[in-house]
C-alpha cells in the first residue's frame, strides 16, 4: 500500500510540475477557446491532462452501491498530439491509445469549417489475466454557428484469462452541443450498448441505454471545466446514476 501512495504521489507532482509549465506557456497556444471550434485532435504539439473525480449510486434488484472514483485524479490521462492529425495518449492504468482525424482539421483548413469531421480512436491495456481492446469512430458537425452534432461508434473485446470469458461489446452514442457563449457551452448524449459475454459454455447478452449531459467551461486556452452528469440502465438488471467534475489542463 505504501508504495502505491508513493507512486499516486510522484504522479500527482508531475501533474503539478506540468500544470505549472502549462501556464507558463499558455501564450504559445493554438487551442481555440469555443468548444465548438476546436477538431477531434488538438493542435500538434500540444500537451493536455484530464484529471476528474466521478460519485455513483448503482442501484440493483437487493442492494444498492455508492461510491466515489478518484482514479482519474490520482492518475490522470495525459495526451499530446503528435501533428494535427494523430495524438497519443495514456489512461488511468497507463495503458496506451491513440486518436487520428481522418479528414481534414479546421484549424489547419477554414474551408472544413461547416464540414463533417471523423477520426478513428482505439486503445490496448491488459495484464496477466486480462487483455482489453477498443476502437471508435468519432464524428463532428458544426450544423450553424453555435449548434454541432458528436457522437462514436464504438466496438470492445475483452478477455479473461483466469475464468476463460470473452466479452463482446459495440455501441452508438449520438449527442449535441450548443455553444452558450465563447467560454461555456452544453452537451447531451443519448448512448445505446449491447455486449456479449461467452462464459465457457454459457452467452449471456445484454443491452444498455444511457444519457448524459455535460456542462463545459472554457476560462482561457489552456484551462476548462467540466461538471457532468448522466444515468445508465443495464436491461433492468441495474441502474446506475454517476456525476462527475473534472478538468482540461493543455500547453
């Protein structure tokens, strides 16, 4: 245990460290301040980390759980964007991914401004009982000057080594923004999921709705907030209510 609070520790002061440098070169950049104007991939050369805090309520058929994830706080997602096309980035358990904008950036090209943006996003993690691996397809459409549409198809393989169980998942997730203001903006998403869990000689399948709405706040280029909240139902198994406050730190 107290190696492991030495390293959230150590992490947590490089966050720090970066923040600092953060705002000592938040002249440098490119980000724009609009949610509504900003693509799928941050500028290149671009440094961003996304630390959040997150409580639940998973409500079941006999009992009902309550939580708070500091994960993402402790071991905050960090990225950079390669050029503007193609970022990396490292998760929580500090797995790898990546994201690669398939057309055109606006920041790069005015004329894709009012166009459709899609880019390809995936990640791998695993460990010595578990492999994990997901690829999305993300999409963005300024629709007018202040509304944009976003969403992602997504699809999952997950496997346990230890109890021999694949897990299938796919879903669509469509939401859309409205640009309050050149700082604050609102978006709603409506998401639906289906997976398909292979059990040794057991499939369970199972479908799951959920939306979500996400206040987002813009103080400067280099610093945004995010307060959220959304409810999940799994087939009437479960339902889980979640709210989340969080942060976007870019330099």
């Amino acid at each position: 245990m107290e190696k492991v609070m030495n390293r959230y520790s150590i992490i947590t002061c490089i966050c720090v460290i970066m923040l600092c440098l953060g705002c000592a070169e938040s002249r440098k950049m490119h980000m724009p301040l609009a949610e509504i104007d900003r693509p799928l991939v941050d500028p290149k050369g671009t440094w961003s980390v996304e630390p959040s805090v997150k409580a639940y309520i998973d409500a079941r058929d006999t009992v009902t759980y309550r939580g708070i994830i500091y994960i993402n706080l402790l071991l905050p997602p960090i990225s950079y964007s390669l050029t503007n096309n193609l970022s990396l980035s490292f998760s929580s358990y500090l797995s790898p991914s990546f994201a690669w904008q398939l057309t055109k950036s606006p920041l790069i090209d005015s004329t894709e401004r009012y166009k459709w943006q899609f880019a390809i996003s995936g990640n791998i993690s695993g460990g010595m009982k578990q492999g994990q691996m997901n690829l999305n397809l993300e999409f963005k459409k300024r629709l007018c000057a202040s509304i944009w549409s976003t969403g992602a198809i997504t699809s999952g393989w997950f496997y346990n080594f230890h109890e021999g169980a694949w897990v299938k998942s796919a879903s669509v997730s469509d939401g859309i923004g409205f640009q309050l203001s050149q700082k604050a903006d609102v978006t709603s998403f409506l998401s639906f999921s289906y997976y398909n869990r292979d059990y040794h000689f057991v499939t369970i399948k199972n479908v799951s709705g959920s939306g979500y709405f996400d206040f987002h706040y813009s103080f400067s280029p280099w610093f945004s907030l995010n307060i959220g909240s959304g409810i999940y139902v799994f087939q009437s198994t479960s339902t889980e209510m979640t709210t989340s406050i969080g942060g976007e730190f870019y330099w």
